[in-house]
C-alpha cells in the first residue's frame, strides 16, 4: 500500500514540472502552465544554442499566461506536443494578444527535423494562416512527442495568452471573442450615430464632443485589435504599430474634451478648467516627444497614462458633483466603470493580476457601459436644459403680457395727453390766428388814415408779413401732428392768399415743390421769406413786364434742400437788392434760423439761390 501512495506522490510530483501538451486535449484553455521559458536579455541566441541548453536553464512557467509589463528581452518558450494517434494531426498556434511584434515557432519532430514559422506584427497580415485578428499558425503534427520552441520579441506590453487549438476548437475561440467583440462596437457605433444626429438637429456642443470621444475610441479599439491591420494596413506593418498607439493618444484627448464640456467646466470651475488645459497641452507635447523617441517610448507612455487619464475624469466629475453639479452624477457613474474596465486591462498588462481575456477587454467593456450610462447623461442633461427653457419662456412670456398691459395702459394715458396737448395746442394757434387777424385789421385801419404812400406800403408789407404768419397758424389746426407740415401745401397758401390781393397782375404761378415736411423751427422763416420774394417781384419787378411769371421750385439731393425762386422781370441792381430791408431779413432768417446760404442774382429777371440744410426740415423725412 505504501508503495501504492509512493506512485501516485511521484506522479503528481512529476505532473507540476511537466512541460508536455496533449494535442488530443479539446479544452479551450492557455498552455501557459505547461511551457518552460528562458530569459534571453541580450537577445544573443539563436535555436542552436537553445536546443543545447539543458531542462534546468529553462524556468517551469507557473501561471496560464506569460506576463511582463514590458521588457527588452528576448524569452524562449518550451514545450513538448504528443500526438498520440497514427495520424498527423492540424493544430494552430493561437496568440490572443494582435500586437506581438515578432514570433518564431521551431518544431523538432521525433526524427529531429526541424520546421520553423515566423508570424508577428512586423509581417504582412497576409503570411497568418488565418486572416484574422489574432496571430495564428497551423502546423500538421506526425505522430508521437515533437519538441517546440517559441522565439518571442516585442515592444508592447508582453502578454502571452498561448493555446494550442484544433481548428474547431478555433472557430469556437473566434465567434466567442467576435461575439464580445462585435457587440461592444455595434453598441458604441449605434450611440455615436444617434448622438451626432442629435447634435445636427439639436446644435448642443457636448453631443459633438461626445460623438468625437466615442469615434475616437472606435478608432482605438478597432487598432490595437488588429481590425485596421486587417482590412486597411495589411501591407504596412510599421504604419499599424503606429496606428494603434496613437489612436489611443487621441482618444485620451477627446475623452478630456468631453469632460470639459459636459460638466460646463469653464463656466463652473474656471481654475480646474485651467489644470484640463495645462494636462491636455502637456500630454500633446509628450506625445510629440515620444513619438519622435520611437514607437517604443509611445506605446509605453499610451499604456502607463490610460488609467491616469480615467483617475483624472473620476476626479473631475466627483468634484462636480460634491461642488452642486447634481448633472455630474450620471457623468461620475459612466465614469467608474470606464475607470474599472481600464484598470482591469492596465493590472494585467503590468502583471499585477492574472490574465483573463474578459477582464483583458474590460477597458472595451467599460467603455461600452460608460458610452451607454454617458447617454443618459446627456440625454438627462439636455432634458433638464429644456425643462429649464420651458419654464423660462413660460415666465418670459408672464412678464411680456404684465408688460403689454403696462405699456398699453401707459399708451393710453399718453394718447390722452397727447390728445390734451394737440387740442391745446389748436387752441393756442386758433387764438394766435384770431389774435394776428385783429393786428392785420387793425393795421388796415391804420393804413386808411395815413396820407403818405410810401408809409401806406410799408405798413401793407408788415400786414403780409403777419398774414403769412396767420397762414401758419391756421394750417395747424387742419393737421393731426403739427410738427409735420407738408411744405408744398404751406407755399400754396402764401402764394394763394397774396394771389388774391394782387389779382389784377395776373401773375401766373409755376410751383414745383417735392413733398417735403416741415419742422416747427423752420415754419415762420419760410413763411416770411417766401412772402418777402412774392411782394418784392409784385411790387418791382413786373412794371414793364406782358406776362408775369413767378417758379419756385424746392428740391433735395444727398445733403440739402434747394429752393429756387425766380422772376421773368425787369431784374435789379444787385448791390442795391442786397442792401435793402427786405433782403437784410430774408438773409438774417435763412443764416440764423435755418443755417442756410441765400445768393442773388439777374438771370432774365431776378433768381434766387438758397440752400438749406435737411436737418433746416424734418429729420430729413422725405415723403418722395
């Protein structure tokens, strides 16, 4: 019995170093356990000196897979494969990791002949057995024990997930990891189309930055899981190497972006604003500077600032929230299980927990969930934006109608007064109007006691005068707005009221006046100088003249009015026209009162030039 226990002690004992595979084994399970390695640290030996080296250089591997954070050595993997049937059998070489710069299989079969493959990521996609993703070699096994040696090399992160799988068993690895795969980009592609739509309908800046986050991170994953190599780099290696670590950079950056914008950190927390903007400048200039080291230096720098990046975000949505930002705690949530998922892929990547291809992708699988829980977020957000916007317009609108009714009752009131002071006003000018009426008469009477001619006329010029006053007057009172006067409809009852007084001269009128409104400040100065020039040609121009014609003629350009006035009489000496009274007034009234300049001159008969400014009228209203 004791010889019994012996047996089975030495053959569990001889189990733990066993460095042997059963090709017949249909478990899906890493060989890691059951290969040997040993560490090349210049990367000096070649298969020759390998194969002389004894069982005890090499090291019995004591987890499923071979894990080093990264590492400039090279490390020779050992095990044996036993094909115990009597036929060949096709296995394939499954890596699960798709960025393993380079890889060399040596198999020494029973008879010492030796069979080698290269595949890696160094190599065209189109040398892989299988035109997938993951490195993979077939090999036909004769039967009985082969010998096999695995060279592996690389600058990313060595993670060496190794199976030995029967091509069955491989189909079924593939679709289980394509099923993951496929149903975290349909997912995040999905969300990325329904929130760019959204932010083209909506114009709302976080769903841009969000689209971008999540097509960067695409982009990423698509890369670093060969996809890229596969259907667009699969003639440039060295260009996919890049591919993949810089697109992880970029992703990093939008991430930030996002969380710039979502948590409105500019407004909210400008100083935390500042230290993004200083981590997002500091971050591009190291990845300038590490791509100009090599690709090295960037992948290294890619994998160790990842789970820094999602600490950062942590940070900057937990502190919103603890700050009044109750919109950050879907942000806060979306970002624990990106945070956890990067984590988990970044611990097995440094070898501080045990590699499992689910935990592996678990930054993939975090981002799926954050890409989910970050829609709610912004969905949440932009719901409590128009819910604050509705409830905005509605009092907007409270606040229009109270001002409606004020400005309406503030309307009435001043139509009252404006009512009140225009009927004032009218009786002001009737009263003025009456008033004048009285002086004319009066003077009339004063006119039929004086002897003297000369005196008679210059006492009759003064009543015209207070009559084109009378005239203004009277216009107020048929107009709604006094402070508009129509011009043309001014001069006519001038020309019409001294018309009847000198009917005898028949005098033809020739007006030719733009509809023009008048101000109050240029009402009496018109009216005095148009009655001036009419009395003047009445009184000395048409003596030896058939046909007596008086044109006025007002008219504008860009910046005044122009009034002509002229006469077909006898003309005059201008130096005596300018010296009298009647000139004197007329150029005191157009200088002083209306700013404007009056010229005299004979041009078969007597012409005036005057030129006023517009502001001389109304505001420079012209009605044509």
């Amino acid at each position: 019995m004791r010889i019994y226990y012996l047996i089975i002690l030495l053959v569990s004992f001889s189990s733990v170093f066993a460095t042997e595979i059963d090709l017949s084994n249909k478990n899906l399970t890493y060989e890691g356990k059951k290969m040997s390695y040993f560490e090349d640290k210049n990367s000096s030996y070649n298969i020759t000196k390998i194969k002389e080296l004894n069982n005890k250089s090499f090291t019995k591997q004591e987890k499923e897979v071979f894990l080093k954070f990264f590492t400039d050595s090279t490390y020779w993997f050992k095990f044996d494969a036993l094909n115990e049937t009597n036929n060949k059998l096709k296995r394939y070489f499954v890596f699960d990791t798709p960025w393993i710069d380079t890889i060399n299989i040596y198999i020494y079969d029973n008879q010492n002949r030796l069979t080698t493959y290269k595949l890696g990521t160094l190599l065209p996609f189109k040398e892989r057995s299988m035109k997938i993703n993951l490195l993979n070699q077939s090999h036909n096994f004769l039967n009985g024990k082969s010998t096999v040696y695995i060279q592996v090399k690389t600058r990313d992160p060595f993670i060496i997930p190794f199976s030995i799988l029967s091509e069955n068993n491989f189909y079924k690895k593939i679709m289980n990891m394509d099923l993951i795969v496929i149903s975290t980009y349909s997912i995040v592609f999905a969300i990325f189309i329904f929130n760019i739509l959204i932010f083209i309908i909506a114009r709302y800046k976080p769903y841009f930055y969000y689209s971008l986050y999540l097509l960067s991170y695409l982009f990423m994953s698509l890369s670093y899981d060969s996809h890229t190599f596969k259907y667009i780099f699969y003639d440039y290696p060295n260009i996919q190497n890049w591919i993949q670590s810089i697109t992880i950079l970029f992703y990093l950056v939008f991430s930030l972006l996002f969380a710039k914008s979502f948590l409105e950190l500019k407004d909210n927390f400008p100083k935390i604003n500042n230290y993004t903007n200083y981590i997002l400048i500091g971050h591009i200039g190291i990845c300038i500077l590490t791509s100009i080291l090599g690709y090295k230096y960037t992948i290294f720098y890619a994998s160790c600032i990842t789970p820094l990046f999602s600490i950062y975000m942590l940070f900057l949505g937990v502190y919103s929230f603890i700050r009044g930002n109750k919109k950050a705690i879907f942000f806060t949530l979306a970002t624990i299980f990106g945070c956890t998922g990067a984590f988990l892929t970044a611990s097995i990547a440094a070898s501080i927990i045990d590699y499992n291809w689910y935990m592996f992708k678990g930054v993939d699988i975090g981002t799926t969930i954050d890409s989910i829980l970050f829609s709610i977020a912004l969905a949440y957000r932009y719901t409590s934006l128009n819910l604050i916007l509705e409830s905005t317009k509605k009092e907007v609108t409270q606040l229009n109608k109270n001002l409606e009714k004020k400005v309406e009752e503030r309307t009435k009131e001043l139509d009252i007064q404006v009512k009140n002071k225009t009927v004032l006003l009218k009786e002001l000018s009737h009263r003025i109007k009456n008033n004048l009426q009285i002086i004319s008469a009066l003077l009339y009477m004063d006119k039929d006691k004086m002897l003297n001619e000369k005196d008679k006329d210059i006492l009759d010029e003064n009543i015209k005068r207070i009559k084109s006053i009378s005239i203004l007057y009277e216009s107020f009172l048929e107009i709604e707005n006094p402070n508009k006067i129509e011009l043309k409809k001014y001069i006519k009852e001038i020309v019409f009221e001294i018309k009847n007084s000198y009917s005898s001269l028949n005098i033809l009128y020739d007006l030719e006046i733009h509809k023009i409104l008048l101000n109050q400040n240029s009402l009496i100065p018109i009216g005095l100088v148009m009655n001036e020039l009419i009395l003047n040609s009445v009184k000395y121009a048409f003596k030896q003249t058939a046909n007596p014609k008086i044109s006025i003629c007002f008219f504008k350009d860009d910046k005044n009015i122009n009034f002509i006035y002229k006469d077909n009489g006898i003309g005059a000496n201008i130096d005596k026209v300018e010296s009298g009274f009647g000139f004197s007034l007329m150029k005191t009234l157009i200088s002083f009162q209306l700013n404007g300049k009056i010229n005299c001159k004979n041009n078969e008969g007597l012409e005036y030039n005057i030129t006023l400014p517009k502001n001389s009228f109304l505001d420079e209203e012209i009605l044509e």
